[in-house]
C-alpha cells in the first residue's frame, strides 16, 4: 500500500518533488520527482553524506507537514524494509503481513521522534525497523512455543475436562485469565482465526494482541500443568 501511494504521489504530470540544489552535498543541481531521488540514493556510489541531507530534509517536512511527507518518507524507506523483511521473514512464525506491519510501525515511531539535525539518520531509522523486526520475531516465536505447550496442555486434559473451550472457562471462572484473554486464546489458538481479525473485533493492536496471548498462554500452560484443572460441569 505504502509502494502504491508513493509511486501515484511521485510520477505523474504533477509529482512531488525535491530541489536537490538547495540541499547541495553532492545532489544535482535541479529539482527531481522523489522517485528519481530514492533511486540515486539506492546507488552504491552515493555517498552517505548525500543521503543524510536528504533523509534530514525528509525528517524536517514529515515533521512539519505529516501528509503527505510521512508516507513519502516511508516509500523512500521501502527497499530498505523489504530488506528488513526479507533478512527477517524466515524466523517469524505468523502471517508475514503482520511482520511487515510491525516494521513499518518501527519506522513511523523512529520518525515520528527523529532529530533532523542528526548524522546517518537514514541508518538509525533503518536499525529502528529492524530491532522492532526483530522483537517480534522473538516474540512471535515465544509465543509459538506457549501455543504448541497449551494445545498438548489440553489436549492431555480433554478425557476430564472435556471440550478445550470448556478447559478454557473454567481457568477463566478460575482468576487465571482474564475473559478478553480466553476470548483471544479460544479465537485464535483454538479455532486458528486470524490475529488481524481479533484485533479488528476487540479494538486492539495486533501488538497488544501478541503480549495479551503471550502472557495468557504462559498462565494456562502452567495452570494445566499444576493439575489446577476440574472437570468442567
């Protein structure tokens, strides 16, 4: 979606562009549509000085004027989280989509706090997307984990306990999870609904959704796995 807006924002007869003259530092000396400009900073040859004066000025307008200069500065950003994405994607352990969300949300909340006087802002920017790739790897596969140990948790319970959802109820009756929690677990590790849909439904982030699961799921295994569990009526 960001490459679509930022291809229609920057071809076209009416394109956004940039005055390369006035930021000097190696650019050329004329206005280019900022296609053309994410293109030459893609060039290996380009030195990080050129690229720090346009990401700087990219910084200044997305503070300044965040639409559309927030999506511009992400577009720009692309190749470099498609890298991000593709170094990553083996790990993760979801749907890539969410993945490629979280990233992207790295990006925005570096921008969002940049200093646009700062040197190699473009790098910092780029590892900012990549440790919150990388966190959610680690978490997403965590979580896993607790998944793979809650399903054989219940399923070792189910000759009493009866139906995983029944289980379920009665940790919640219990105190051990709260009822948005057995909701999320029953819709998601249970049934296999998508993250993105239960998030959508409760109002909720898909990264507030990850650490609600995470830490229902540790509490259910160990509530399993202490024998708390009675028969459900």
């Amino acid at each position: 979606m960001i490459e679509r807006r930022f291809v229609a924002m920057t071809t076209g007869p009416n394109p956004l562009t940039l005055d390369c003259a006035t930021l000097g530092c190696g650019l050329p000396v004329e206005v280019m549509p900022l296609d053309q400009v994410r293109v030459l900073l893609l060039k290996r040859r380009t030195s990080w000085v050129t690229k720090n004066a346009v990401w700087q000025e990219l910084v200044k307008r997305a503070h300044a004027t965040p639409e559309p200069w927030t999506t511009v500065a992400a577009g720009m950003m692309i190749p470099g989280l498609k890298h991000i994405a593709g170094k990553l994607g083996d790990r993760f352990p979801g749907d890539r989509s969410d993945l490629d969300s979280e990233i992207l949300e790295g990006f925005l909340q570096a921008l969002d706090v940049a200093d646009a006087r700062a040197q190699k802002i473009y790098a910092q920017l780029y590892w900012a997307a990549f440790r919150r790739g990388h966190e959610t790897c680690n978490r997403e596969m965590r979580l896993a984990i607790s998944r793979s140990e809650l399903t054989e948790s219940i399923s070792d319970l189910r000759p009493t306990g009866g139906h995983p959802d029944l289980v379920l109820a009665e940790a919640m009756l219990s105190g051990v999870v709260t009822p948005q929690e057995a909701d999320l677990v029953s819709d998601v590790m249970i049934d296999h609904d998508d993250r993105s849909t239960a998030a959508k439904r409760l109002g909720l982030s898909r990264h507030q959704v990850a650490c609600q699961l995470n830490s229902a799921s540790r509490h259910l295994v160990d509530y399993l796995l202490s024998g708390s569990s009675r028969p459900a009526a």
